[in-house]
C-alpha cells in the first residue's frame, strides 16, 4: 500500500466518529433506496411472470347470459389469441368458525383439464372431478384464513340452496393476488373467498347449461387494447354485457399497480433526504479535515504530489467512506427489503414471492452515492488543490471576528460573554448554520414522514365510519331486489333501522372522458350512510342529479351544472344524461352518487334495491348473522367492525413497522449531525477553550459554549422541520396517495408533530452530551503548546 | 573563519565559479498584496548556487529569505525578475512543470518538520520514494540520519530532533540535486540542532547535493562554503569560508 494510502486509512480511524455518523446517514439512504427499488422489481418481476406463466387475461368482461357460440365469434377478434368462458357467482357463506356470513366467488373451470387463460398454481391436493359437483378448489389466502384444507367441507347457499362443497385443492390465481371484494378497499381474507368448481356443477346450479356470464381474453403482444375492448363490448352488448375492461380496471392489478407506485414514490424521496444530508456532512467533515491538513498539503506539493494527485487523495477518501456506507445500506436494504416482502407476502398471493436484490438497484446506489459524495467534497477538494503550497506553509488567518448588527441590540450588549461568544460565532459562518440547521430540520421531517400516513388513515377511518358510513352493517343482494325486501331485513333480529341503496354499473362520459363505475343511489335523507367530505361534514344527496367524487370530476374534466352521459350496463341499458349537482371532496379515488329514486327513474324501473344498510343492536347480533347465513338471496353481509380490524392487520400494521424504521433513520441523522457539528466546533475552537479553561471557565462553562449553538439551532431546527416535514408530506400524498383508488388526506397529528420533535430533541442532548464529554480529555498544555 | 570576498582574493571564488551554476536569479522582485497594503519581500535579488555548495541564506526575520528560498523550490512565483534551475526557467513555468520541477530535484525541509502525523517515520518517507523515480529505500534514508532504530514511530512519539531528521531522510530520500533547508533548527535546542545539522552535513558531503539552509542564527553560517545575508529583500553581503567548521563544532 502507498504512503498516501495509508494516511488515508489513519485519517479515516482518527476521524472515526464523524466518518461512522456519515457513514450510517449514507447507509439509510442507501437501504431505503435499495429496499424499496428492490421490493419494486421484485413485486414487478414476481407479476410479470406470474402472469406470464400463468396467462393472465388482457381483457375482462360480464355478461348476463350469453350462449357458448359467443366464444369463437370473441376469439376471432384479431389479436385474440385465447378466450376463456366462465360461470361466476357470489354465495353467501356459512363458515363454522365465524359467527357472521362470509362472501364467496364461484368461478368456473373448464369440464376437462385447467382454464387457458387465468390459469391456477395448485399449491395442493388436487383439480375437482367433473363426477363430484361438490368438489371445489378454494384460493390460498382464504385457506389460510380459515386453516381450511383438502377434505375440509364449507357450506355455501348456491341459487337458494344449501349445498356443502367438498375441498380437494388450494390454489392461486393471476386475477386473485389481492383478493378483495368488489367495493372493498381493504383486502380480507377471512371474509371473502374465491371458489373454483368444474362447469357443469354450476351450469346445473345456476340454470346456466350452454351459457356464460363471464369472458376473458389473451391478447397476443402488440394488440390495441381499446379496439379489442370496443369490439368485445359490441359482441356482448346484445347478451347484457356491463362493459369490457383492461387490466388496468381488474381491481387486483390495479391495487398492485397502486402499490407499486406509492413503492416509487417513497423510493426517491426519504433516500434522497438522507443522501442530502449526508452530503452536507460530508461537505462539513472535508472542508474542516482540508483546512487543518493545509500544511499537510503543501508538504505534499512540496515534495512534487501534483495538485491531482492531492486532489485525488481527498476524493479517494470520501468515496471510500461513502462506499462503507452504500455497502452497509445494501446490506441493511436487503434485509429490510425481505421483511417487507414477508409482509407483502401477507397480502399479494403469489406462487412464490422471494425477495431479489436487483443488481441495477445495487449499481444505481453505489453510482449514486459516489456522485453526491464527489459533489459534496469538490469545492474543499478544489480549495485543497488550489492551494499555493507557500501559503500554505502559513497558518491560517485567524477567523476575522467584528461587532455584528446583533449586537447593536440592547439584550445583547447586556448577555453574558458567553452567549455573545454563541452568537458571534453563529453570524460569522451563516451558510454552514443554515445548513446544521437544515440537517436537523430533516431529521424532524423523516419522522413526519414516517408516521403521517398513519394519522390520515386513521382520520380517514374515523371520517367514514363515524361521519360517512354510520351503518353497523351492509347488505348486498344477489340481484337487485323488490322494494319490499326492507320490510323483510327491517324485521330481521335486532335490526334498528335499515335504509337501501341501489347501486348499478354504468359508464359515465363527458366528451371524450370516460370512466366505468358503480353509481350509487342512495336516499335523499339517508341517516346511516351519508355523502361527507374530507371536512367531515355530510352533504344532502339532491332530488335530481349527480354528486361526484371531486377526484371523478377532474378525470371526466366536468364542473357543477355541467352535464355528463351515463350509459348504464345492466338491464334494459338506458344511456341518459344528467346534470353534476354537486361536488365532494371526499377520500373515495372515483365516486358517484344519486338519490335512490333518481337511479330508479334512470333504470326505468320500480323501487328495485341491491342491498341495504343496517342499524343493529349488539346484544342480538349473535341470532342476526344466524339469520342472515340462512339467507339465499344475500351475497354479502359487510361489517364495519371487520372492515376495520382488516383494515388494521394489513395496512397499519406496515405502516407501523415503516415508522419504526424511520424512527431509527430520523435518530440516525440527527445524531449525525449534531455529533458532527459538535465535533467540527470542537476540532475549531479547541484552543480558545482550553485556553478559557486556563484562564479560570468551568468545564460546564466552556461546554454551554461548545453545546449552545447547537441547542439554539435544535430549537430552531424543531420548527423548521415540521413545516419541511407537512410540505413533504403533502407532495407525498400527491404524489402517491391521490389515486383512483382512494385518496388519504393530509393529515398530521398534533402527537406526530410532538414525536418528531421529542426524537430529535432527545438524539441532539444525548449526542451533545457524549461530546461534551470530550471536553473533559482537553489537554490544556498540549493544546496551548501547539502552533497554529 | 568568515572571510570576507572582498578581501579574500579571487582564488576561493574562482574554484566556485568554475562550476555550472545550479539556479540562477536576476532581479527577482517579490510583491505581497495583503489588504490594501503592498509588502515588498525582495528587491531585485541577483544570485548564483553551485552545485555541490552548502550555502547560508542570513537574515533577521521579514529579509525576504523564506521568501527567496520558496521561489527558488518552485513554491512560489516571483512578481519580477529570472530564475532558473539549470534550464528549467522556474518564472514561467507552469503548475505541472513546477510539480515536475519539485518531484525530481527539490528536497525541503522545514522549520516545523511538517510531518504527516498519520504516518510513522518510514512511511513518511515512503510517500515521497513513492512518487520518485530514482529513490533510496525508506529505510536507508532514516539510516544515513541514524533514526534506524525509529523507524515505525509516529512523530508524536519522536522527539524534534529526531522528527527534523525524518524530514531531512523525507527530503534526501530521492537523492534530489538541492536541498532546501528552512529554519531547520528554529525549534531546536543547541544539542538537538547540531544533530540534525550533522545530518545536513553528511548528506551534503555524501550524495553532493547542493544545500540551502535560512537561518538567522549565524553561527550555522561557519559550516558554509559561502553565506548570502539578506536584509529587507536586498543581498547585502556575500561572504565565502576558507576554511568550513563542522557541524560538531559549532556552539550558540
């Protein structure tokens, strides 16, 4: 090893601390960076060949009834390389371990052998025999739910009769990773199955022989998707067919795909937080270890080392240090990257789902923070190249200190010495207060970050539970039903009150807009579910007319008074236009609502409902969901207690492990930086304290010197952060969480607010104090005897 | 014995003369520009070093011999005037050239010894034989020192005398055609001084490198083949030594 190497290696230990302080904020930002990106391509490779593998279908469509003929005139579309025809009914179910109904999806398989589009992994037992119509394969994350296996019966009410079906298999399915009911936002797999049974059992169940209800359709690469989908809808449109759709509007793909994105989104922004901050530190470390190695260097030039190779030294030493870091960050990335995966793994059904470090993620990381790291240090770096080495060979000017308009002020004038000491030193280096300042300030926002999304969640739940949805319960027919149903479910045990809804799939366009829907019809003066924006605040449903989600509004481009076509896709398939009543700004992604009797005249039809929405009383649920499991023509039975400890397994409980995580990266950086700061301030100012300490200052003393620019810019950081911290989280939300599928608002907890701030106080005063102990190893002698 | 050249006759000059001069200087003024004052480090200096010669810049402190002796090291550049080394003209040099210049000729050795603290004394030696191409091992250069037994100390374990002579084994290490000594003995006591003194000594007798020491303490100037005395920038005397005292001689 050179000379020049080694000295490297020694500066690298004696500068130990602040090199690990700048090494863990790299390594962060680098874990962060490389799980995410990581957990992105593996998601994105794990669906990519999934559906691959496992032909998952380009182009979805429901009919009401269409004969089998349909299928060759669908596969002669061009492009259409296979076409699956399906039977598909939801049931209700009546599962011994749960006391409430659970929703079932039928789903036929062909008679002989395995469907040719939306294939399954059988992940065991075995295919159903076409002799054995009760034989069905149930989908993994149901079975897990209910740790049901092969040989294991359920009961399920088919077409209003009971029939128990037989288990032989467990498998997965393309259309099924994120198994979530139609409407639902959160996945739950207690609640909600997916059931495959040979065709000819359903054919006979549902008076389906020689008929369809549902397509899908394979299309060969390259094939425009829109053209295929206007030719489906044209073939089916005469059957009852509610519209072709694209992957793109499959609701598992699309949650995925949702996911991804919200991956994307936090995978530039909290790595490039800590880069920055890293790079600052850096910048700080490097221009102090330049300046008090300017002798150093003119040695170096002195004795013929080119300004390149000097130059080349330092950068050499920042690039090594920043390399630690990335390959720590990997490392620790890896493995937070498998944990995220075994959570994903939780809800996305894959036949096998293994974390894989993208190799472009590791090179991209290592390019990355070698860049930032060569930025940081060029302008000491250059300073130390151009440095005339006769100069150098003279010490440094002493800091031109001055009065500062600061001082013109009265309190000031009146402060104890050491305050002004503070203050004067703070003034004379402003840019690199700003940034310490702005350092910690990020520190408090990481942890904004980190939590906020749990406050608009919660907000979320509480504005639709509380404000919105006031239901215990809701209930959704098989098919739409007579008016008269109400009396029937309001006269169920311990049903307070019930109110129904009429919801129906209809296409809405404005110009060239257009986008598919459940238009929800609901009363005028409903109590239990009611229309409520983001204020929390409930809004009246009008007589005539439309409210949409302010959301649908922007995508169809309309405003109130304007008028949109509906074109609805069940039944007689009336296309109507209707005036946009009003707006809501409400966490739904695309919503659309009208009073029940506005749906009713748009159906050209009588007081049909889809289902109701139920008051109940507690004390009798126990006999209402023996009724309700008894009850043929109910497909669903959805609780608002379920909906949120679902909510809560899932969704919250990633979100709190991200949080923990960001709670160690948010004490990582603050600690950094004040630890640097601190010691940058020390290395600066050693002999002016020790010589204080000479002349009769106490250790206390010198240390509310050395701590109390810090604890001023803590204290301003505090502030500043949470202002960074809600502006970033707001361009988060933006950015990730303003989807179709839903919206969570900009929420931040007073108690988030408080947390940031504690952490970061708490990092900075234990940091300060452990350099502070520093103070008490002052060689008074030695550091007078030095020149400087 | 300090004789005087103009007393002396030309016959000590003359053997000097009839040597290639190693650096030659005409009129080298040096302007600092500190604030708004302009400080005048030297005032048309006019200078020959031979090679081979050991000789003693004289002066009180702000002479301009630091000065003078950056410009002659390829450190610095004069604001007037010629120098050059051998054919190398050192005033238009460029930063390269004078890198070049610096790698392959110059040695320094300074009043603060300038060590790298991180490295210990062979490999503080070690990071110029690195660079140079005609080089004696580390080792062998802390030996002609006699720091053989300190080879893998750190300068803070060694005392200054003993650091000043690793930077003398730093400076010869690549057997360079000058040595350029500043102040070496400023922070050293007599004893330690004529040590390392001994050291410059020997390697101006051993490996004939030409030897430029500044100093203000005169008695150094009586191991001189000739003494240069500067004073606010000016030459103000040039004197040559019949008859050199060794180093072991000395006494301040």
């Amino acid at each position: 090893m050179r000379a020049l190497q080694r000295k490297m290696f020694r500066d690298l230990w004696i500068l130990r601390g602040p090199s690990l302080a700048i090494g863990l904020v790299m390594a962060s930002g680098v874990a962060t960076f490389v799980m995410s990106l990581s957990t992105l391509s593996t998601l994105y490779h794990a669906r990519l060949s999934y559906y691959e593998r496992y032909r998952f279908a380009n182009v979805f469509v429901n009919v009401k009834r269409a004969p089998e003929t349909l299928k060759s005139r669908l596969a002669e579309i061009p492009g259409v390389m296979h076409v699956g025809t399906r039977i598909t009914q939801f049931v209700n179910l009546d599962l011994p371990d749960m006391r409430e109904p659970a929703t079932g999806r039928l789903l036929s398989l062909p008679d002989h052998g395995e469907p040719a589009v939306n294939r399954l992994y059988l992940r065991s037992g075995r295919w159903p025999e076409l002799e054995r119509p009760d034989e069905v394969l149930i989908s993994d994350g149901f079975a897990t739910a209910h740790r049901l296996q092969s040989g294991d019966r359920v009961r399920a009410i088919l077409n209003g009769r009971r029939q128990d079906l037989r288990i032989v298999g467990i498998a997965l399915s393309p259309e099924f990773i994120y198994q979530i009911r139609e409407g639902d936002i959160i996945p739950d797999d207690r609640r909600f199955g997916i059931f495959w049974m040979r065709r000819r059992s359903l054919e006979a169940a549902f008076q389906m022989t020689g008929a369809f209800n549902n397509a899908v359709l394979l299309l060969s690469p390259g094939t425009d998707e829109l053209q295929t989908i206007r030719e489906v809808d044209r073939l089916t449109d005469p059957y009852g067919g509610t519209g072709a759709y694209g992957r793109g509007e499959q609701s598992s793909h699309k949650f995925i795909s949702n996911e991804m994105e919200e991956l994307r989104g936090m995978a530039l922004f909290v790595p490039t937080i800590f880069i920055l901050v890293a790079a600052w530190m850096m910048q700080v470390v490097f221009s102090r270890l330049i300046g008090t190695q300017r002798e150093q260097i003119a040695t170096l030039k002195a004795f013929g080392y080119s300004s390149t190779e000097v130059g080349l030294h330092y950068l050499q030493f920042v690039i090594f240090l920043a390399w630690l870091g990335t390959g720590l960050g990997i490392g620790v990335g890896t493995w937070l990257g498998r944990g995220v995966a075994t959570m994903y793994s939780r809800f996305f059904h894959f036949p096998e789902f293994d974390f894989h470090l993208d190799s472009r993620v590791v090179l991209a990381s290592i390019v990355i923070s070698t860049l930032s790291a060569g930025i940081a240090v060029i302008i000491p770096v250059r300073k130390a190249m151009h440095l005339p080495p006769a100069e150098a060979m003279r010490p440094e000017l002493p800091p031109a200190f001055g009065s500062t308009w600061l001082e013109s002020l009265a309190v000031l004038r009146r402060a104890p010495v050491e305050l002004r000491m503070i203050v004067r030193q703070m003034i004379r280096q402003p840019i690199r207060l700003t940034l310490t300042c702005l350092g910690l300030s990020l520190a408090v926002a990481v942890l904004i970050l980190g939590s906020f999304m749990l406050d608009g969640l919660n907000y979320v739940m509480e504005s639709e539970f509380n404000v919105a949805q006031r239901q215990d319960m809701t209930l959704t027919f098989v098919e739409p039903s007579q008016g008269r149903v109400l009396s029937e479910v309001a006269h169920l045990p311990g049903v307070i009150s019930a109110e129904p809804f009429r919801s129906v799939p209809v296409r809405l366009r404005s110009e060239h807009h257009s986008r598919r829907l459940g238009l929800m019809g609901l009363r005028t003066n409903g109590r239990l579910f009611r229309i409520a924006n983001v204020h929390r605040q409930s809004q009246s449903v009008p007589e005539t007319g439309l409210i949409l989600s302010s959301q649908l509004a922007r995508v169809l481009s309309v405003r109130p008074g304007e008028t949109v076509t509906i074109e609805v896709l069940e039944g007689r398939r009336p296309v109507q236009s209707m005036r946009v009543a009003g707006l809501v700004e409400d966490f739904q992604g695309e919503a659309a609502y009208a009073s029940i009797d506005a749906v009713h005249r748009l159906m050209q039809e009588g007081d049909a409902v889809s289902g109701a929405f139920l008051a109940a009383d507690t004390r009798q649920t126990a006999e209402l969901y023996r009724e309700l499991k008894r009850t043929p023509r109910l497909i669903g039975a959805s609780l608002k207690g379920s909906a949120l400890i679902a909510l809560r397994e899932t969704i919250i409980s990633s979100i709190l492990l991200m949080r923990t995580f960001n709670i160690g990266f948010a004490c990582i950086i603050a600690c950094g930086v004040v630890y640097n700061s601190a010691r940058i301030t020390l290395a600066e100012r050693t002999r002016e304290l020790a010589t204080m300490r000479v002349i009769g200052f106490t250790r206390g003393e010198i240390g509310r010197i050395l701590l109390g620019e810090l604890a001023i810019l803590t204290l301003l950081a505090i502030p500043l952060g949470l202002g960074i911290g809600h502006v970033m989280a707001d361009f988060v939300i933006r950015a990730a969480y303003d989807t179709e599928l839903f919206r969570i608002p900009l929420v931040i907890a007073r108690s988030t607010d408080a947390l940031a701030a504690l952490v970061t106080l708490l990092a900075a005063v234990c940091t300060g104090l452990i350099v502070s102990h520093r103070l008490a190893r002052l060689d008074l002698v030695a550091v007078l005897k030095t020149r400087e | 014995m300090i004789i005087n050249v103009d007393d002396a006759g030309d016959a000590p000059a003359t053997d000097v003369n009839l040597r290639e001069p190693v650096f030659r200087a005409r009129g080298l003024t040096k302007i600092y520009h500190v604030g708004e004052v302009d400080v005048c480090a030297l005032r048309g200096i006019d200078l020959e070093l031979y090679a081979g010669e050991f000789v003693v810049l004289l002066g009180a402190s702000g002479s301009g011999k630091s000065t003078l002796l950056n410009i002659l090291g390829g450190l610095d550049c004069p604001t007037a005037g010629d120098v050059w080394f051998r054919d190398h003209d050192l005033v238009h040099a460029t930063d390269a050239d004078l890198t070049r210049y610096r790698r392959d000729h110059v040695g320094f050795v300074f009043q603060f010894y300038n060590l790298i603290p991180s490295l210990t004394a062979r490999e503080n030696v070690a990071l110029i034989t690195d660079i140079a191409e005609e080089s004696m091992t580390p080792e062998a250069a802390l030996g002609l020192v006699g720091l053989t037994a300190r080879l893998d100390h750190f300068p803070a374990q060694l005392s200054g005398g003993e650091q000043q002579r690793v930077a003398i084994a730093r400076a010869i290490a690549k057997q360079p055609d000058v040595l350029l000594c500043d102040e070496p003995t400023g922070a050293l006591d007599v004893q330690t001084g004529i040590t390392v003194l001994e050291s410059l000594e020997r390697v101006n007798e051993e490996l004939g490198t030409t030897t430029a020491i500044i100093t203000h303490n005169a008695v150094i100037a009586r191991m001189a083949n000739r003494i240069i005395t500067l004073s606010d920038g000016r030459i103000v005397g040039e004197e040559t030594n019949a008859v050199r005292s060794r180093a072991s001689e000395l006494v301040w």
